[in-house]
C-alpha cells in the first residue's frame, strides 16, 4: 500500500524527477502546514502545473458553465415547503441566504457550504497561492486539465443527484461540519488514503465522473511530460487509492517516494 504523505517525487528511468503535491481550495492556515517543503521542491522544478491554467480560468471561464442548465433554479426543482426547509437550515447553520446560489449547481452550493466553515486566515486558496509563486520564480505553467474538459465534468454531473446530495447535507448540518473538520485533520495529517476514503463517500454516485475518470486523464498527461521536471498541484482527493494517481502511475512503472 502506498503510504501516507501530500508531497510525492514521481521518476521513470532517465527522466528528469517531478513532484506531485496534493491541495486544498481553502484559505485555512491548516491547509499551509506542509508549504515549506511544497516549495522547497516546487523550486527545483522548470514548470507548474495545477488542475487547470488558473490564470486562464480566470479570464476565459463563461460564468454561466457554474449555473444549471436551461435556467433551472433550487426553488423551482423542490416544493416550496422543501425550499424554504433548506432555506431555514442554510441560514441557521451557516449564516449564508439561499437565494445568493439558487441558481448554483447544487454541488457548488456544497462547496461554498464546507469553505464557509473554515478560517479565511490567507488572501488566496493554497492553490492559488502555490500558483502565484511559482509564476514569480519564472516556470513554465499551465493546466493538467483545459478548461474546457474541466467545465464538462461539472456540466455532465446529475443534477438529480447533486439536488438530493444538497437536501442530505441540509439536513443534517451537524454531520457535514462534523466531516469538512475531519477532512481538514486528516489533511495536516498526510492521511491521503482516509481523505480519498471520505470524499469518495461523499460524492456518491458521482465518484465516477469526479475523481476515477479525472485521475487517468491526470496520469496520461503526467506521464507524457516524462521529458520535463514538474511540480503538480492536484486536489489530495485524487492521490489515493487503487485507481489514485499515484497507483496508477506505480503500476506504468514509474518510482514514487513521499517527501
């Protein structure tokens, strides 16, 4: 079993080494606690790469990939009794409006629900702070994923799914907040393989299009930049596991060593 660890140096043969590093998109001082290390190797590296070219997705993503479809709202696909439940239980237990995201894809509603209960203790996500450092020192940077693979896995999602995944997580709030703390433990912690085991559980029938399908389109373009020394920064969920990024690039061969 691979061990436990964020930081990864990833070889093959003669090839120059590369690093993969696993992140979080919070501002969370916790999130940080492996930084020193991240950049230490990150330096000795001639390019970056994160899920996608953060720069681009800033200027070329179209706002309207992040609403559903055919102008669909949260109110118009449940009761108004159900509405105004989840409405009540939004407001109660994390202080947010659900109008400000009833046009949202529900799984991002999710996901603004799980950063509002972290500290906003940096100016940017630790992505994006790796990004922007990495820029400065001059490497070469770019995307594992474009920006238009990345918009489909979100637009390809059930919406059915994601609905009924935002009414569990509604009703039942002490339960998720109990989890994002765990997750955010775990990851201090380097336990990849506990974080990969509960965020696929949370992701239910979803795990397909979220994590497997994503992590071999992630080893294929790792692996075709064997010739070039790497930094990747990759969401931790995706290291672990039989069907992880790290798995699958042990089993092409390549010698993985946690830093």
């Amino acid at each position: 079993m691979i061990q436990k660890g964020l930081l990864w140096s990833i070889s093959y043969g003669d090839f120059p080494t590369s690093y993969i590093f696993g992140t979080m998109h919070v501002r969370d001082n916790l999130a940080f606690t492996h930084i020193d290390k991240a950049l230490h190797a990150m330096y000795q590296c001639q390019a970056f790469l994160a899920e996608i070219d953060l720069d681009l997705a800033q200027s070329s993503i179209d706002p309207k990939v992040y609403l559903i479809n055919d102008g669909l709202t949260i109110d118009s696909l449940v009761t108004p009794k159900r509405y105004s439940k989840m409405s009540k239980s939004m407001r109660r237990a994390f202080g947010l409006d659900m109008r400000s995201f009833n046009r949202l894809w529900p799984i991002l509603i999710i996901n603004k629900l799980g950063e509002s209960q972290l500290s906003q203790d940096n100016h940017v996500p630790l992505d994006l702070f790796l990004w922007e450092k990495a820029k400065n020192v001059g490497l070469k940077m770019g995307g594992v994923e474009s920006l238009e693979e990345h918009s489909k896995v979100l637009t390809s999602l059930d919406l059915e799914i994601q609905l009924q995944m935002l009414k569990k997580t509604l009703a039942n709030t002490a339960k998720f907040k109990k989890s994002m703390h765990k997750l955010c433990a775990l990851y201090e912690e380097q336990e990849i393989h506990q974080l990969h085991k509960i965020s696929k559980k949370g992701m239910g029938g979803m795990k397909e299009v979220l994590i497997y399908n994503r992590n071999q389109l992630m080893y294929e373009r790792i692996d075709g930049r064997r010739e070039q020394s790497s930094f990747y920064a990759l969401g931790a969920a995706h290291l672990a596991g039989k069907k992880g990024v790290l798995r699958l690039l042990k089993n092409a061969g390549y010698k993985i060593k946690a830093i």
